[in-house]
C-alpha cells in the first residue's frame, strides 16, 4: 500500500502539509469572499519588542511577530510555514539525508511565511490607501498594534474600522509617553492623508 511505503518522516510531514494546506485554503476562502472580518482571527509578535494581541483575527491581525509593521508569526504565517516546509521535507526526504530534508523545509517554510507577510501588508496597504477619507475618522477609537512614541518623536501602527474597512494607519501621539500596543486610543487629528494624531483613553 502507498501509505505503508513511506517513511516515518514522509507519513508526519505528509499529514502535516495536508491540514495546514487545507486549513489555509479554507482561511483564503473566506478572505477572498470577505468572511474573514477585520476582527477576526490572528496573532503577531513586534520584533521591536512589543507584544499585539489582534482581538480574534486569526488570519488578518497582529500577534504573535512582525518587523516594523511586517507581520511574520502569525496564524496564516504559520500555516504557510507548514505547509510549504512539510511539502518539502515530504518530497526531498527519498532523494537526501532526512536531516538536510528537514533543514531545507524549515527555511522553506520561513522564506513561505516572509512572502506571504509581505502579500497582506501589501493588501492591507492598497485597502488603506484606497478612497479612505481619514478626516471623517476624527473621534473614533482605534487600537495600537505597534507602539506609538511619546510627544510625536515617530510613528507607530493603529487599527481600526472605517468606512466598512478594518484599516491601519500610522499615527502619532503628543502624550507625554508611548501609548503601548493594544491600548485604545482616541483619534484626535489628522497630520496628512495617512497620519493620524491619537490620545490614550
């Protein structure tokens, strides 16, 4: 039988691939038919030291780790290093050393995790930078998912639904210290067509 002639290795790594792969796919799904909500499922950890929690958005937010805004372990992260590293390992490990197998999955799956962190921050920019009139967000809450620096001495990240959106936007505070991630915030102003001044509530 098929399954009785793979290896101990190929069986782990081919049930591995197989439930991550589905799994994100169903995730793609519901992005792609607008199901997956900006409020919804995920996880990022900030390189710069700051820990997010994103509410519930498993697939979209922040939480478990990102570098400057560059969100990498996070739920749908996990699921591509997975994948893509199980797939490889499982194809790779008949032709080479098992350990070297392992070895190339493990960085094929990280290199699968960047790329697809790149993927949405690119969609959630274009979703961002769309016809977003940012002036009418004055006076609403949003959250920190990377810390905002105290008396305006830069930028960090807020999130936050506007105009049917979950969007995020850099935002700057001229409270006398950094307004952490996952504080709530008061939009107060608004810099330029981006940038928003914010307050802790």
């Amino acid at each position: 039988m098929w399954w009785e002639n793979l290896s101990d290795l190929q069986q782990i790594t081919f049930v591995i691939g197989s439930v991550s792969t589905i799994i994100m796919i169903i995730f793609i799904i519901l992005m792609l038919i607008g199901m997956d909500g900006g409020e919804g499922f995920d996880g990022d950890i900030d390189f710069d030291g700051d820990i997010d929690a994103g509410d519930l958005d498993i697939y979209n937010a922040d939480t478990f780790a990102s570098i400057s805004g560059l969100r990498i372990v996070t739920i749908r992260g996990g699921l591509a290093f997975f994948s893509i590293g199980s797939w490889m390992v499982y194809l790779l490990s008949e032709s080479m050393h098992p350990v070297v197998a392992v070895l190339i999955g493990i960085v094929s799956g990280m290199i699968a995790a960047v790329l697809i962190a790149y993927a949405m921050r690119a969609v959630l920019n274009l979703e961002s930078a769309g016809n977003l009139d940012y002036s009418t967000a004055i006076g609403k809450i949003a959250t920190v998912y990377i810390r905002v620096p105290k008396e305006a001495q830069g930028k960090g990240k807020i999130t936050f639904n506007h105009q049917g959106r979950f969007v995020e936007a850099d935002a700057i505070t001229h409270d006398l210290e950094d307004i952490l991630n996952k504080s709530e915030v008061e939009i107060v102003n608004l810099i330029d067509e981006t940038t928003l001044v914010v307050k802790k509530i």
